[in-house]
C-alpha cells in the first residue's frame, strides 16, 4: 500500500537512488507493497506524504523511545547547533556524554563515539582481534550486526559452518573468518571453543535478537557466552544497538545482570541523531590509536549536535519511564494474543520489554530456524491491513516493533482493533 504522494515520490526516488531507498528494508519489499514516505512525526503519531496520519511502531528503528521531536531533545540539538555543527576537535559535551553511558553502564570503562552502529561493532570487532591476537569471529544466524564484510555470513549445515558471503562484493576469504552458530544453542557454543578456542578473538551476540523478530535467550544462555570466552581467552562482545538503553536504562546487561567485555551501542543513545559508541573494559579499549596499534578514526565522532541531542535523551530515560514502556508492552502483547486467539490464526507474540513482535506461526521462537517458519504472506496481509487502518509496524516478519513512552492508552486501543481486524482478513488469505 502506498498513498498517491508516497507513490509519485516512489518513483522519483528509484531513478536517482538504488531500489529508491537509503536503506533496504524500507522498500517494503518483504511485504509486496511500496513505501510510505514520511513528512513528518511527533509523538507517537507520524505522517505520510499525503498527509496521513499513523501511530507509529518502527520509531526510527528503535531511537524514538521518547516519543517523536521531543522538545527537551529539540531544544538541546539547537543551541548546540547555534555554536557551530562539526568542529573535527574535541567537545566538553563528548566527555559529559562519555561520562553518562559509563554510569548506565558499569561494564563500560572506556567508550569510543562513531556515527553509526556498523561503526561500532565492526570497531568493536577489530578491537577484540587487535586485543587477542586472533582472527575468528562467532556469530550467530539471525543475528545482524551491520554490514561490515565481516559479518555478511550466514550459517551453512552442521555444527558449525565457516560463513558463506551474504552478499556480493564480500571476499570468501573475509567471510572465513567468521563462523556461525544458531542462537540459543549452548552446546554448539561448547563444542566450538572446544575444539578451536585459541583462534577464537571474540563472540558477538544480539543480547535480545531484533532483527528476526524479537526473540530473548533462553535462561543462561548469555551467562553461558560471557563465561565460555572467559575460560578461553576470547572477549564477549554484547550488541546493544538495539537493546541499550532500550530493553532496560543500562540495557541487556542491566536485565540480565551480565558483565561483558565490549559493549556495541546506537540509537538510543543517540536521541535520533547519527551517534553511535564502543566501550569495554579499561585494558582492552587502550590498545585503540593513539593509545595502542588498533586504529580507527571518524571525521564526524562526537559530532557536538548529535552528541548534545543524546545527552538530553539520556537525562529523560528515568524509572517512570520503563515502567510506562512494560505496562504498554503488557498491554499490546495481551491484545494482540487475544485478537489472534479470536481469528482463529497461528500466531505468537513475543515481547522483552518495549520490543514485540507477532510471528505467524504458532511458535515458540528461540532460533532462526524456528523463524523461518513462519507464513510471511499472511503477515504481509495483515501489514497492508494495518497500514490501512492508520499503524504504521515494521514492514518485515523479521523485525522487531518498538513501543515509546509517548504512546497512550487510545493509540494502543486502536492499534488492537486494527490489528484484530487486519487479522480477520491475513486468515481469509
């Protein structure tokens, strides 16, 4: 589905850039429709090209935890603006905000800012090869981590499968670096490191996957990694793009009470603007340049706007706040099971905190393989459906829906009744 202007700037957009999107999964592709172009967004609510208004469950992908263009966000990315936007020199306000992720998370001594969340893992990553003194990297299918060359591989047959290129321009040779193991299966892990442990530098892993669909770990598997790599040598990298700040105020290790090595963070963190970091523990993060031989650099780190933007949203993330996130939560995954209990569709909802997903299938779901299983045509149905009624939720099975403190009970109450309604016809189908 596509309004008209949607529809004509659609066309527009694939003559000049690829696929007419900046980024893939906004094609809506997976869901055999065209994109909603957005003009604007406040709240919980955003608005196509043509005017309509949405209740909106991508919010940016995960940053938009406050809520659309929050004033106190707006008013601090402003007067940060008016003193200049991008100096290539250090900031006082990158050391404020260095200083506020260290408090939300204690497993940070040191942080690195970059631009983005690819920067961060594939930052993180090389840190942990740089570090050991090894090469390999696990991880797990389904899980994404950016598309650095390095982590374009998916799993093939078997216990555990060199990675295979995901995509073209990725070398064989790269992806033979890393290997990839299905997630929540402790056992694999054990017998990896079992076999090859030395060569091991690092594990990385979604804390709370989003990327095939919300998906926690099963009791002790996390504990599991952070204890596996310590035995052997290797580091446990925690992915937290999406999850920091996210699924609790100090993320995943928050939650789960867990310590890892490095820590990957994004959106949150960064209130909406391109601000993404690296940290971990104090001796690993000084072998980074120009204290150590591991370089990375960024013109625009710490970039004082983005930064001045994520120290205010990070002042607002108060206990009040998740506990409005989990009792809107509770709320949509309860009306959501109920409208497909009611539909007579297999369906199962799963949830970690402010993250959800509706799997169509009867589930549970602990790994990619049970993702994959499920009927992506009848989500597809029941996305258009959605989208005709005024919700705007991710458009692929496979991504996580993110709830924000600025939805109220009356954008709840219509997205069950969309949702109930759009799930009446994906059972026709």
């Amino acid at each position: 589905m596509s309004d008209s202007a949607s529809k004509a700037l659609f066309e527009r957009a694939r003559a000049v850039i690829p696929g007419g999107v900046n980024s893939p999964v906004r094609a809506f592709r997976a869901v055999g429709g065209e994109p909603i172009f957005v003009s604007r967004a406040a709240g919980s609510h955003l608005w196509g090209a043509d005017g309509t208004e949405y209740v909106d469950y991508v919010g940016s992908w995960g940053p938009a935890i406050l809520g659309h263009a929050h004033p106190a966000v707006l008013a601090a990315l402003i007067e940060a603006a008016e003193l200049g936007l991008s100096f290539g020199a250090p900031t006082e306000r990158e050391v404020r905000f260095a200083e506020k992720v260290r408090e939300l998370y204690p497993s940070i001594a040191k942080l690195r800012c970059v631009s983005s969340g690819t920067e961060a893992t594939m930052s993180a990553i090389r840190v942990a090869r740089g570090f050991t003194g090894r090469d390999v990297i696990v991880k797990f299918e389904g899980c994404y981590h950016g598309h650095a060359d390095h982590l374009l591989v998916k799993a093939g047959s078997g216990l555990a499968t060199f990675g295979v290129p995901d995509s073209a321009g990725v070398p064989e040779g790269t992806a033979r670096t890393t290997v990839t193991l299905p997630y929540n299966d402790v056992p694999a892990l054990e017998a990896l490191f079992a076999a090859r442990g030395g060569e091991i530098a690092a594990v990385i892993v979604e804390p709370v996957v989003g990327n095939m669909g919300c998906v926690p770990p099963l009791p002790g598997y996390l504990e599991a990694i952070v204890s596996i790599c310590k035995r052997h040598g290797a580091l446990s990298i925690f992915d937290e793009v999406m999850t920091g700040s996210r699924v609790a105020r100090g993320g995943a290790q928050e939650r789960f009470g867990l310590v890892p090595d490095l820590t990957a963070l994004g959106k949150v963190i960064g209130g909406g603007m391109p601000l993404a970091a690296y940290g971990g523990r104090d001796d690993v993060m000084s072998t980074i340049a120009p204290l150590g031989p591991v370089y990375q650099a960024g013109t625009l780190s710490g970039n004082p706007v983005a930064v001045a933007a994520g120290l205010a949203t990070i002042d607002l993330l108060t206990p009040a706040l998740y506990e409005k996130l989990e009792k809107s939560g509770a709320a949509l995954e309860a009306g959501l099971r109920a409208a497909a209990a009611k539909r007579g569709v297999a369906a199962c909802v799963q949830r970690v905190g402010s993250m959800i997903t509706l799997f169509f299938q009867a589930g549970p779901v602990r790994s990619w393989t049970d993702a994959a299983r499920s009927d992506t045509k009848r989500f597809a149905a029941w996305h258009a459906g959605m989208l005709a009624r005024g919700v705007y939720w991710p458009p692929s099975q496979y991504e996580a829906a993110f709830l924000g403190g600025a939805h109220d009970e009356a954008d709840l109450a219509k997205t069950v009744a969309a949702a109930d309604e759009a799930l009446a016809e994906a059972a026709a189908i």
